[in-house]
C-alpha cells in the first residue's frame, strides 16, 4: 500500500483500530487465485504485550477458504471511516477551484493462516465475538453450543506485519481541514469528521506554522534560499 509519510499512522492509533474493528476482508490466496471473504472479528494483544498480536476469525464448516491450500501469508484488511470530500467545503475552493477526493483510514495485516479445530478454542472465541457486539451466548444451552460449534472452523491471523494509512487531507490548510470537516458533519459523516478533527488538524497546523517559521527565517537571513 503507498502510504506517503504524512499519512502514516502512529502505532498507538494502529493499536486503537485493532481494538476497534468490527470486521476484515479476509484475502487468501490460492491455486485458483485470490478469494476475499468478509468476517467479523476480535483482536487479541499479544500477551507479553511486545507485539501486534492476533486476528480471531471463524468459518462455516463448509467454506473452503480453510481447507483449500493457500499460498504464502493471509493479508486481513481492516477499514476505519471514510466518505466523500466535496470541493466546495474547502476555504481555498472559492478563489481556486480544487477536485473532490476521498479520505479514509485503513490497516493492512499479513500472517499466517492458522485453523483451529478444537472445541475449547472456538467456544473461547465465539464467546468473545458475541460479548464485544452485547450478547451473551452463556444462556444458550450448552448442548445447543456444542452442536453449533462443530458447523464452523476458527481462524487465527498472527499478525507477523502492518501497514496503516491515514489519508485525512493532512496536505491541505487548516482552513480547508476546518471546512472539510464542518461538510462532514453537515452530511451527517461524524466519525470521518472526528477522526480528521483529531489527527489532521494537529497536523495541518503544526505543518502551518513550520511554514511560516522557515519563510520567517528566510526573510532575517537564516535559511538560505536554495
């Protein structure tokens, strides 16, 4: 994924998407080519706390996706918010007419593709699904549970590697960063809106004002023109 550096992501808001998600594109690849498969999920820390941790997903019984060989490491592609940004919400827009773009927030994770087949580790991991979605499945009977655990198949990503990329509009002004996210929220896109008023107007004015002190030093002398 080309992430220039002005949209890569910290590790902590990497940790945070991790933490929040709610679902991946799965994408394995195979013999017969690549197969994308979406899943709902749960990460799981790494328990000494040194690493990325896992992806916990689980199949039908009946998917391939877990029995056909694969070919070389999973790729589990995680989404934060995203929409449309319109020109016109833009400061500069009125004086220099600009294209629309589309921000958005992503997480690529590649590890290997470990099944997991026993009766204890997916009851573990449908219980944990169902409590962080409010459902507590430890009112369904437990031979109810037994049965329904044998149709699927759990699926363990070991996060081995991640790329992130937060495209915000971090290149823009402030003004057109302020603009941008009043449109948002005019259109009702309030996580888009959040995440940009957190992570792309720090940025935007931080960048602003080193601008400003290069051009500043510029002027007195201290930063040579070329």
């Amino acid at each position: 994924m080309y992430t220039p550096r002005h949209f890569a992501m910290t590790d902590d808001r990497v940790r945070a998407l991790l933490a929040s998600a709610e679902a991946a594109q799965l994408v394995t690849a195979h013999e017969a080519g690549p197969v994308a498969t979406l899943l709902p999920l749960t990460h799981r820390p790494d328990a000494a706390g040194s690493g990325w941790g896992s992806l916990i997903f689980h199949v039908t019984r009946v998917n391939p996706v877990w029995k056909e060989p694969h070919l070389g490491q999973a790729l589990a592609i995680l989404s934060g918010p995203d929409g449309y940004i319109h020109p016109d919400w833009y400061a500069s827009n009125a004086e220099s007419p600009g294209v629309p773009t589309w921000n958005y927030v992503t997480v690529h994770v590649w590890g290997p593709l470990v099944v997991h087949d026993d009766a204890g580790w997916l009851r573990d991991a449908v219980l944990d699904l169902s409590d962080r979605f409010g459902y507590d499945s430890r009112q369904v009977a437990d031979d109810a549970i037994d049965r329904m655990l044998r149709a699927i198949v759990g699926i363990e990503v070991p996060i081995e590697r991640i790329e992130a990329k937060a495209k915000l509009n971090q290149n823009r002004s402030p003004e057109d960063i302020t603009g941008a996210i009043a449109g948002l929220r005019g259109v009702g896109n309030h996580p888009l809106a959040d995440v940009m008023d957190e992570i792309s107007v720090p940025h935007a004015e931080a960048r602003h004002q080193l601008l400003a002190d290069v051009k500043s030093r510029r002027r007195l002398g201290e930063v040579p023109l070329t």
